[in-house]
C-alpha cells in the first residue's frame, strides 16, 4: 500500500481575540467553515481545533475497531463512538490534556469482556491514538448493546 497524505488549510484574519478564520479539507467536506476565539473559548457559532480533533479520533478509532471485530468474526450491526477532547489551561498557553471515547456497539457473537478486549486493542492501534500516546490520556467505556 502506498503512503497516504491528506491535505486540509486554514486562513485567519485579524488579532486572537476579535479575528477569525476558515478551514477547508481537500476532499471540500469542510469548505470554508468559521472558526474563531469565540467558537474556541466560548460558545460562538462555527467549529474549532478540539472538535475537529476529537471527531478525527472518533472516526479513526471506530474504523480500527471495526477491523479488529471483524478480523474476529463478530457481526457488527453499529458501532457508535463520541470523543470528548478536554483542553487545559498550561503556563502561558493550553494544551490537549484527555481525550475520552464512549463506544457504543451492537454485535452479534460477542459478550462485553470480549468487546472490551476489541475496545482495548483498538485504543492501542488506531493511528491517531498512537500519535497521542504519551501526551495526552486516552480513556474509554465500552457499552455492548442488547
């Protein structure tokens, strides 16, 4: 398999607190969506690096979930996952602190000790996971439904 390289941009105008900017993705998902201080710090209209981010780790980490279920032969009828990244004041600035996942799945052939499991190996594997590792605590629930 080839590397893979995905491109998104952002524009900004204006000082921190009274500016504000666009991102864009390269497959035009996002084209243009506002960003700001407001939609960052407060709860203005538009979208930020957090929610991006924990979006991004939700998607990753339910696809690698995904493989490792199948790879076992469990049927997967859903699997719902949310992120909720946690951001911290730190010295002069912030950082990413946590991120936590609550996964939700329906499964045939499987119990929770062994969704669990799945739960476990994929927080291990999923790529954007791996880079966080060691700078940001991943925690996770696992919610195995009737």
């Amino acid at each position: 398999m080839a590397d893979i390289a995905r491109k998104a941009s952002a524009h900004w105008e204006g000082d921190l607190k009274s500016g504000n900017g666009t991102v864009s993705t390269e497959s035009g998902v996002l084209s243009q969506a506002q960003y700001s201080f407001r939609t960052r710090f407060e709860n203005g209209q538009g979208t930020n690096p957090e929610e991006l981010l924990a979006s991004a780790h939700a998607g990753c980490f339910t696809m690698q979930l995904s493989a490792l279920i199948s790879a076992h032969g469990h049927e997967i009828q859903a699997l719902d996952t949310d992120a909720t990244c946690e951001m911290v004041k730190d010295g002069a600035g912030f950082k990413i602190s946590r991120m936590h996942l609550t996964v939700r799945a329906k499964l045939t052939g499987s119990d929770q000790a062994d969704f669990e499991a799945h739960v476990k190996d994929a927080a291990e594997k999923c790529p954007l996971s791996r880079i966080m590792q060691g700078n940001v605590e991943i925690t996770h629930e696992a919610i195995l439904e009737g």
